[in-house]
C-alpha cells in the first residue's frame, strides 16, 4: 500500500520537472469530482486506492487561512467625522475669507466714467466695505 501512495499522490498533484513545466494528471475540477463521488459512495478514507474511485483525506489540499474584518460600511459613514472636523476648522476662518474675497472683487470692478471724475473732484471717496 505504500508503494501505491506516492503514484496516487502524483496523479494527484504532479511534481513540475525543471526542464518543462507540465500541469497536473488530473485537472482542479476533475479532482473535485473524484473527492465528491467517493464522499458519495463512502470511499473516503485513509490508504485509498485512486483506481478504485477512493479517495484518501491527506491528498485533500490544506483550506486558505480566512482573516475576518469588520466590514467596510458605507464611504460616507467612513469618512463622516473627518469631514465635520474640516468643516469647523474651514467656518473658524470663513468671514475673514469672505471679507477678503468682497475687497478683492470690489478693487477689481473697473470705475465708470462719472464716477472717477467725482473721485477726483472729491465728491465721493473710494469704494470700501460695507460696514457691519
């Protein structure tokens, strides 16, 4: 029976010879069904013989290690108090901002004729800032 285990064994998985590289004997899918047929009929055991349709637990290949994580929910859950962080820190500074962008608009905005000769005249001053 020994003598018969290394010949199951290496139509099971077959050893890649270093001159060419040649897949296995027996196919993922076609050593799924043998392993299935012979949990069907009872033929699973340990010294099986593969001739016979039996099937023994050591050729079975070692299940992949699972590593569990807690799901990734939903981005926006996620990313949730980051956002509100950067929104207080963003509103800390706003009305310095928009102060900022009004003067700069206000000093872009070319001035019409009647108002520049006014300007110099002295009637009226140059435009600022509402005040509050």
């Amino acid at each position: 029976m020994s003598g018969e285990l290394p010949r199951a064994l290496r139509l099971v998985r077959s050893t890649v010879n270093p001159k060419k590289i040649k897949g296995p004997a027996l196919s993922g899918r076609k050593q799924a069904e043998l392993r299935k047929q012979a949990i069907r009929e009872g033929k699973y055991f340990r010294g099986a013989d593969l001739k016979k349709n039996e099937w023994d637990p050591r050729w079975d290949r070692e299940p992949k290690a699972v590593v569990t994580r807690e799901p990734k929910g939903k981005k926006y859950l996620r990313g949730r108090d980051d956002k509100v962080k950067r929104i207080e820190e963003a509103l800390k500074t706003m009305d310095a901002d928009i102060a900022a962008h009004h003067a700069e608009r206000i000093a872009l905005k070319p001035r019409s004729f009647v108002e520049s000769l006014f300007i110099k005249q002295g009637l009226f001053k140059e435009r600022t800032l509402p005040k509050k």
